[in-house]
C-alpha cells in the first residue's frame, strides 16, 4: 500500500510537470521521476524535451540517467532503456 502511495504522488508530480502526456509516456515518466526524485525530474532534460514536444530527444534523454558516482551501473541502463521503450510506444 505504501508503494502505490509513493508511485500515485510522483505520478501527480509528473503530470503537474508534463501535463500532456499519452498512458505509456506518463508511465515512462512516472516511473523515471519515481527512481530519481522529483526534483532531478524537474530540471531533468527528459522533462524539457517531452514538454518542447521533442518525444524522441525526451526518449534518448533516458538513456543519460544510467549512472551511480560517474559510473554506468548495467541494471541502469537496462532500466532506461525499457523506460524508454514504453515511453516510445
């Protein structure tokens, strides 16, 4: 229950943020937002391209938050890079 609490605030901030959004996009962005903190999010490039309506600047956006300390973690990329799919569906 905690969980899906957490998961419906961010999903509250992210349509604040991007307010036009189609399903799998606000999942994307919901879940990428969730895993990075709200304020990361928010001066995110993938906030700022999704919003310029730049869907596949925001989708490679992604990709870039795929480290931990300067160092690109492999379940990271695998992450973004499913974000970035459904994002793109």
């Amino acid at each position: 229950m905690r969980l899906a609490v957490e998961v419906h605030r961010f999903e509250d901030e992210v349509r604040a943020d991007c307010p036009t959004t189609n399903e799998n996009q606000l999942a994307a962005l919901t879940c990428l937002a969730y895993n990075i903190g709200a304020g990361a999010f928010h001066g995110s490039t993938v906030r700022r391209m999704h919003n310029a309506g730049d869907f596949m600047a925001a989708a490679n956006a992604f990709l870039m938050w795929d480290k931990v300390r300067n160092i690109i973690v492999p379940g990271l990329v695998r992450r973004r890079e499913a974000e970035r799919s459904l994002y793109l569906q």
